[in-house]
C-alpha cells in the first residue's frame, strides 16, 4: 500500500493562541456553529480533548461520511501544535489503512498566524 502525504499552509489574521484555541481546542463547540451545514455534532466520547480522547464528527446527511472518529495523539497548548489520528469512518479499513494529522499553527504578518498542516494517509 503506497503512502499519500499532504501539505498545507494556511495564513490567517486571527492571532495564533486565539486560532488554536477555536480551531483545535474549542473546536467541538464552535464547528458545527459556523459550519452548521456540513457538521450535526461533535463530541468526545472518551477524555476531555487531552491526549487519548476519542472524538466524533457526525455530517448532515448528503455528505459521503456520516460520522468520524479521531483520536487526539498529541495536545501542546504552550506550542501550538495538535496531532490526530482518524480511527473511524472517513474510508478506513476499506481505502486507507491509516490517516494521521500534525497541526502546527506559528506567528504569522500583521499579528496573524501561519497553519501548518501535514497529513499522511496510508
């Protein structure tokens, strides 16, 4: 099975500790507030959002994935950096073997930040 690696940067005009904490930290709450047409939920099923937690994403129906599972690998709020795996849904078990996330969100122009995103699919 090949190995399917993606980079992304994203730069943004929210300050960095601010965008982290929307984004990965608060992201339960927030998501399905400002992207209510793609999320129903999002809610940990195990933990609290720490290392180990286990969240669930459910879509609205029209969306090829009902629901999805990732497991948080690695929180580091002084750093800014936020890992996860998907465990569930998403075509696991049937297309890739594998999907793991490493989020590392830096000081950007004017007081924004810089999202540096790579995701490995296996």
């Amino acid at each position: 099975m090949g190995v399917i690696v993606d980079e992304q940067l994203l730069t943004c005009s929210i300050p960095p500790a601010r965008f982290f904490k929307a984004f990965f930290v608060d992201s339960n709450n927030l998501l399905p507030k400002i992207l209510p047409t793609i999320f129903k939920s999002i809610a940990y099923t195990e933990g609290n959002g720490g290392s180990g937690s286990i969240k669930v994403f459910s879509f609205y129906e029209g969306n090829e994935v009902k629901v999805m599972k990732h497991k948080v690998e690695e929180i580091d709020e002084a750093n800014l950096v936020y890992k996860f795996s998907i465990i569930e849904g998403a075509n696991m078990g049937v297309v890739f073997e594998s999907v793991k996330s490493v989020n590392k969100v830096e000081a950007g122009p004017d007081g924004g930040c810089i999202l540096k995103s790579i995701v490995t699919w296996r």
